[in-house]
C-alpha cells in the first residue's frame, strides 16, 4: 500500500465541515463520486477517523462495492471517555477502537492508527504506547502515531519510538514546527510526516470583506494574502498547497474535497510549479507574527 503524495481527507464526506462548505455533506452517491475522481487522481491513501461521523463506514462501503483496490488507510481514536484513574481500561478501549474501525472500514489491518487527541500522549503514563505497541505485533495496526497541534506536543511524541507516524498543521500562517527544526527531527527519526490545514479549513478562500464577524479581525491578513498572490501571479490555492509541499520532510499532504471537481484541482497541484525560495522566505517573512491559536479559536466559534 503507497502512500501518495496527497492523501484525502475524508471528514468531509461524514459531516459538514469547513468554514468555507457551501455544499454541506455529501450523499452517498455523490461521496462515491469523489472517491472515484480520488483514485483515477492517482490517491493511495486515505484519512479518516472514529470522531468522523459515518466517514469511515462511507469508505468501507466504496472499498467492498470497489474489490481488488488496495487502500492506505489512516485513522484516529480518541481515550475522551476515560479518565486518568481509567489505567486499566485504556488498552482495552484502545482494542474495541481498532476493531470497530477495521469493521467499519472492511480490513483487517489498519495501515496507520493516530491518537486524535494529543492530550492522550500525556497521559497513562506507557500505557498507551505499550498497548499500540502489541497491537502493532498482534497485527491489528502497521504503524502507531499521533495527530498534533503543538511544538510541546511533537516534543513529547519524539520521546517515544512506537510513534512513526505524525499528521500536523502548516499553512502559510504556520510555521511553528518547520521553524523549531521538529519536521527535520522527525523526518531524521523516520517518522511518516502527514500534513492537514494547507488551506487553514479554507480560511483563505474567504473574500477579505464579506468574512464572518468572528474573522473580521483577521482581515488585514487576507488583504496581504491576496495582494501577495496578485503581485506574484500565483493562484492562492497553488501558493498555499506548493508552499507545504515543497518543505523538505513532508511524506503526503492531507486534502479534502466537496466535489469530484475539487479533487482534479488538488491532485493538478503535484505539478504546479510554486515558488522560489525569495518568495518563500518573503511569505514566512510577511505572515511570522500571526497568533495562530487565537485565529484557530475564532476558526472553530465559526463552525459552531
């Protein structure tokens, strides 16, 4: 099973999601239909997780109905419902995760298996790396990893070798890993780098003057954004997608897609030509003071 170059994010074929979703959750037939433009794009693999509603049961589904596909698959778990004196039902609730996807998903082996919540690397202690560990060596999973959000957060995963496996955001407004050297590190270590939010949930699709009330501050940021792509010619989706694609380390870039049309946009940027790395730097340059937490929490009011 090949990982590819771009992997599809299937959140959005689960739920409606996306500050920038004008179509909502697809129907069936209609999900059917991005996964068909997905595979004929030449993507291999395939993100999901348990947290996503019926994502994984829409890829199972395609898979059975689609026979003699070979699928990389990556999905996540989340140990919400246990609380830290819960020690000793952390490895089995970690089971009863993994068989419940392989069943939704119709496999019998889970390529990569994340923690979708990074809070769980802090906590049980080894417990939880121990049981990923023998669910590794019993055959449920190929590769044990985490998805992240913070420097803090990938600090920690490194100090564990189970961890070969890791999704994080970087996006023209984030840098935070690629700055601290933790890409390189990862990278060096052999981990598989997975990268989600090129476009910031399709923040910078937004037009700068009709956004949201909660991203109205972030105006001026757009403004800069769209000016930066008029005065280089280059397309802000090329920009944000080359941008990551081009940082040394990165194994695939996570996409979603609404439509069949959205997928033939993505997978066309494998070939775009980016930029050089004046441009590059001027970008890092022109975008290093944004407070990326706060912007991820007006992000998320607007999504509620």
């Amino acid at each position: 099973m090949e990982i590819s170059d771009i992997t599809l994010g299937t959140v959005q074929l689960g739920l409606e999601y996306g500050i920038a979703n004008k179509t909502g959750k697809p129907s069936l037939e209609n999900a059917f239909k991005i996964l068909d433009a997905a595979m004929k794009g030449g993507i291999t693999s395939f993100d999901t997780s348990a947290e996503y509603g019926s994502s994984e049961e829409v890829l199972g589904s395609y898979f059975r109905s689609h026979p003699g596909k070979d699928p990389f698959i990556c999905t996540k778990f989340k140990l919400d419902t246990l609380k830290d004196h819960d020690s000793s039902q952390v490895e089995k609730t970690i089971y009863y995760f993994a068989e419940r996807s392989m069943k939704r998903l119709g496999i019998n082996r889970i390529p990569v298996y994340l923690l979708h919540n990074p809070n769980d690397l802090f906590r049980f202690g080894s417990i939880v790396p121990d049981a990923l560990k023998r669910l590794s060596d019993e055959g449920y999973i190929d590769t044990a990893g985490a998805s992240i959000y913070t420097v803090q957060e990938a600090e920690k995963m490194l100090e564990n070798d189970i961890y070969k496996a890791v999704q994080l955001p970087m996006n023209l407004f984030d840098v935070s890993f690629y700055k601290k050297g933790l890409l390189k590190k990862m990278h060096d270590k052999g981990v598989d780098i997975f990268v989600r939010s090129v476009f910031l949930q399709g923040l910078f699709f937004l037009h700068p003057d009709t956004l949201p009330e909660e991203l109205v501050p972030y105006r001026e940021l757009l403004v800069k954004l769209n000016r930066f792509s008029e005065e280089n010619s280059i397309g802000i989706k090329e920009l944000a997608f080359t941008f990551v694609r081009d940082t040394e380390g990165i194994k695939s870039i996570v996409a979603g897609a609404e439509t069949p049309e959205q997928i033939t946009q993505t997978t066309d940027l494998s070939t775009a030509a980016g930029i050089d790395d004046e441009k590059r730097k001027a970008v890092m340059d022109l975008f290093s003071d944004v407070d990326i937490k706060r912007l991820m929490k007006s992000i998320i009011s607007v999504k509620k």
